[in-house]
C-alpha cells in the first residue's frame, strides 16, 4: 500500500546480508532517493529540511532501539 504521494514501494535487495558491505551498500542506494524525496515533500509543507532529517535519524534510532528492547524481552 502506497500511502505517501512520490514515494514507491521499496524493492528486495539482490544481495543476501551475508555479503555485509554489498547489501548495506544496495540498501543505501535503494533509500538514498526515498529519503530525498521525503524530505522535499516535507521541505515543500513547511519544515526546515535539516530539522526534518535530524527528526527522521531520532526516528530510526528510536525504531532500532525499540526492536533490539524487544527482541531482549523475548
């Protein structure tokens, strides 16, 4: 489900994770032109790009330490 204007769906990854350096490469690249994209759209409503981009590396840092709680628990 494609629920932001501009914003396509994220394709897999060609190389498995166990090719560390390739896959976090592809997956960079693959998310390099999404995070741009949001950002604009986020600079076009009004925000300040930096304090967009600042937001959105809170936001992952939250989500990956939310996980790695969770994952803990269980």
């Amino acid at each position: 489900m494609n629920m932001m204007p501009g914003i396509e769906t994220v394709p897999p990854p060609k190389h498995p994770a166990s090719e560390f350096l390739a896959y976090e490469m592809e997956c960079r690249s693959t998310l390099k032109p999404l995070l741009a994209r949001l950002l604009d759209m986020a600079q076009s409503a009004g925000w300040n790009r930096r304090t967009a981009a600042t937001a959105l590396m809170f936001l992952a840092a939250h989500h990956v330490s939310a996980a790695s709680q969770a994952s803990d628990k269980t």
